[in-house]
C-alpha cells in the first residue's frame, strides 16, 4: 500500500545537507534535461514542484541561457520554504526566484504560467500523484513541457546497492524502495490524470537507472 500523507521526512537541514552533499549526479541528469528541452526561449517561467531547499532552482539559475526566466519554486512544508527563501536571498537571486508555500496537488499559481515545470523526488511524496500530474498540466503554457524526476520502485539491484552505499557513507539508512513507484504506476498516473497521450514515461542507463522520467508536453496553441 501507497503512504496515503508523508510520514517520516528529514527537516529543511537535514535535507539540505543530503543535498548539497550527495545529490549532484541527478541533479546534473534533471538540468541536463531541462536545458535539452527549454526551447531556446529568452525569457520564461520554470516552476519546481516540491522544491525542498531550492538548490536545483539555484543551478538552474546558474546557466546562462535561463538568465532571461524567472522561476517559481514550491513547497508544501514550512521550514523548507523558510530555508529555500533564504538560499535564494543569500545568492542574490530575490528578484528572480520566488519561493511559495503551497500543495503541489492544487496550487494558487495561474494557469498557463510555465513554459517549463521541473519536479524531482516528490511524487511518491504525494497522497494523490495524478492529481499532482493533472496540476503540473493545468500551469504548463501552450507548447510547454515538464520533466518530472523520481526514484522508481525496481532498480536494478546494482544501481540501487551503489545508491545505498553513498547514502550509507552520509549516515542514512537504505532509501525505502516499496514507497516508491514503477514505471507502470506512474503510466497508470498520468492517465489517471488524461494525460496517456501526452505523456511517456522512461528509464535510462547510468545513474539514471535508478529512476524514471515522467514527460509531459502540452501541445502549442492554434
Ligand atoms: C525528497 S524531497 C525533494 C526536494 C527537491 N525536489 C530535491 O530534489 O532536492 C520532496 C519534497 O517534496 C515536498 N512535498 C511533500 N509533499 C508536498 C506537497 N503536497 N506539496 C508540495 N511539496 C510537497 C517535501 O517538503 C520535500 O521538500
């Protein structure tokens, strides 16, 4: 059985620290990712769903081609947006990355305001993750794109025992794989939400085994 709410969760330092110290082979996958599929634009909106600390958002905002966007970075829980604001304000970066206390199920956020929605880790966080996918949908504009990163349920054995090493070497237990969900549940999801044909969901080699990538395009206007 799926959590029906979040249970166990590290505190905004404690996720911070795992972070800045272990993440940086997926979060290099996910800005890889971003950057193949932004489109070139000058300027635009990127939203991070579950953004945590908001160190993604401030790699992010370090490429030069992103220097035109804004970003928009949300979080459902207190002291993680209390410390992703304060990153942001200690990068200097106030004045382009916004950081919101919200559910990623149901958002204040306008519709249509991102050309890019990025989320990593977040959904087997969620109660309802079609109804998150059906969100992510409703901010896309037309002809935007969202890359939606998280841990799958079956990694092969290898992937997931070197993962397990490198949280053993940070003092964490082994990562809690039934909670997680396969490539299959997440299809299931997303058509759940009616987005079956305008979506895929897939897997890569590398450290991008240990994972999946939900992609969802919504179709440019006229
Ligand atoms: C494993 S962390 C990932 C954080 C960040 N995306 C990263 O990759 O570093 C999952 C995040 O989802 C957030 N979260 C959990 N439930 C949420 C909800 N209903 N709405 C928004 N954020 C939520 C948690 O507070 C946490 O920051």
């Amino acid at each position: 059985m799926k959590p029906q709410d979040i249970r166990v969760r590290p505190s905004a330092d404690q996720y911070h620290e795992f972070t800045s110290s272990f993440t940086r082979p997926w979060d290099e996958l996910l800005i890889e990712r971003a950057m193949d599929e932004y489109g070139g634009a000058a300027t635009g909106t990127l939203v991070d769903i579950g953004t945590g600390t908001a160190a993604l958002l401030l790699m992010l905002a370090e490429k030069k081609e992103l220097d035109g966007w804004k970003m928009v970075g949300i979080d459902y829980f207190e002291d993680m947006v209390d410390r992703g604001r304060a990153a942001v304000s200690e990068a200097g970066l106030a004045d382009r990355i916004e950081i919101r206390r919200e559910d990623a199920h149901a958002t204040s956020l306008p519709d249509e305001c991102a050309e890019l929605v990025v989320s990593r880790a977040t959904m087997h966080h969620l109660r309802d993750p079609a109804a998150a996918y059906a969100e992510v949908y409703r901010l896309l504009a037309p002809g935007g794109v969202a890359i939606v990163h998280d841990m799958r349920s079956d990694p092969p054995a290898d992937v997931l025992a070197r993962f397990n090493e490198m949280r053993a070497r940070a003092g964490l237990l082994p990562t809690i794989v039934e909670e997680k969900y396969t490539l299959e549940e997440a299809r299931q999801q997303l058509a759940r939400a009616g987005l079956s044909e305008r979506s895929r969901v897939a897997t890569s080699d590398g450290n991008a085994a240990l994972g999946y990538e939900a992609l969802i395009r919504k179709p440019a206007a006229g």
